[in-house]
C-alpha cells in the first residue's frame, strides 16, 4: 500500500535564503515515478540530494500555484512539493498559460524539463532530424514528441499495445501511423530503417 501524506509546511513563515527564491502557495503537486519508489521503500531516501532525507517531507518534485505575487506558477523542486506552501528556485518556475488549468500545470514540468534536457541540452537535437522515442505514450514520452514535432523533426515512436498506438495518433495528429512500432519486440528497428531508407532515397 502507497503511504503519502500532505504536510502544512514551516516555510509559510520561513523567510528565504537564497535571492532567486521565492515562498509560493501550492495548489496542486503530483506523484513521480521517484516519489512512488521511495514511498513503497524502493529507493531509500538518502539517494536524495543534500539533508533532504531528514526532513518530514521528502515527496514531490513539482507543483503549481501562485507566487507572492499571485501569478499561476508552475515549478520545479529537489523534493518537498507535497506541501502547503514551498521555497521556489525562480529560475525553475514558470508562468502557467491561461489556456491551462493549475491542475493539468501540476504534470508538466518534470517530464518536460526530462526531455528537453535530454534533446535540447544532451543530444543537441536540430530541426529536421529523425527521433525515436520508446514508451511515447508515458509522461516523458508525449513531452518528447511534444518538443520534436514542434522542431520540425522526423518522429519514430514505440508503443506496448494498440491502445496506446490509437490514443498517440489521437493526441498527436501530425504523427505518422507508419512510425508508431511495438516497444515489446525489436521489430521497430526494421520499421525505422525500411522508413528512414524510403525517406532519404524517395522510394
């Protein structure tokens, strides 16, 4: 059984450290992958950075809110989102568009910040270039193809099951039904190379 609880955090009267941050009331936070791990006791806490695993709340990565200025924010954290209120780098906040709800903000920084680290930062991704995401239904997976498609790159994605083929083709309309493969064997690599040799040679 998954064991989490929210905490009325301290920081409501903690005054901040650090210039670059700033004290920012929490709507809504949500449960990463890490965060499942270390409630069900599959990561110990002291993989965490810093004294983190001492202190009473340790789940939660991201979050949206509002800052002192009332602005709908959504963030990033090392932990403790799962909090009333939280100590926000500035630097790794960001307005939420008035097209979102606070709520949908909640899931969007920590799979977007993945992927763009990954393509932009890592991979020096450039428009035009071909992409094979595996898992391209998952959080991190969407964000990925979110980000290429919006570069103007060649998508290749893997799904486990027809359901999720449909709702990529459904979310994604500019996707391919061709470059969408199976994630549950290697066919996808034929699939890539007979499409990518079409591609380049016009065949």
């Amino acid at each position: 059984m998954l064991l989490c609880r929210w905490i009325a955090s301290h920081l409501k009267y903690a005054p901040g450290t650090q210039s670059t941050t700033e004290l920012c009331k929490v709507n809504y936070t949500s449960l990463n992958f890490r965060d499942i791990m270390l409630a069900t006791g599959k990561l110990p806490p002291d993989a965490l950075p810093g004294d983190l695993a001492h202190q009473d709340c340790i789940l939660g990565m991201e979050f949206s809110g509002r800052n002192q200025s009332e602005q709908r924010i959504m963030g990033l954290l090392p932990a403790q989102a799962l909090a009333t209120t939280v100590m926000a780098d500035q630097r790794f906040t960001w307005e939420v568009p008035d097209s979102w709800s606070l709520l949908e903000a909640a899931s969007v920084p920590v799979v977007y910040a993945t992927a763009y680290y990954a393509l932009i930062v890592r991979a020096n991704m450039r428009s035009g270039e071909s992409v094979l995401i595996h898992s391209g239904s998952g959080g991190v997976g969407q964000a990925a193809i979110s980000i290429c498609l919006s570069m103007g790159c060649k998508v290749y994605a893997t799904v486990g099951t027809k359901e999720k083929k449909d709702y990529l083709l459904k979310a994604f309309p500019q996707l391919n039904l061709d470059n969408i493969g199976n994630s549950r064997d290697l066919t996808f690599e034929e699939m890539v190379s007979l499409l990518e040799f079409r591609w380049r040679y016009k065949t």
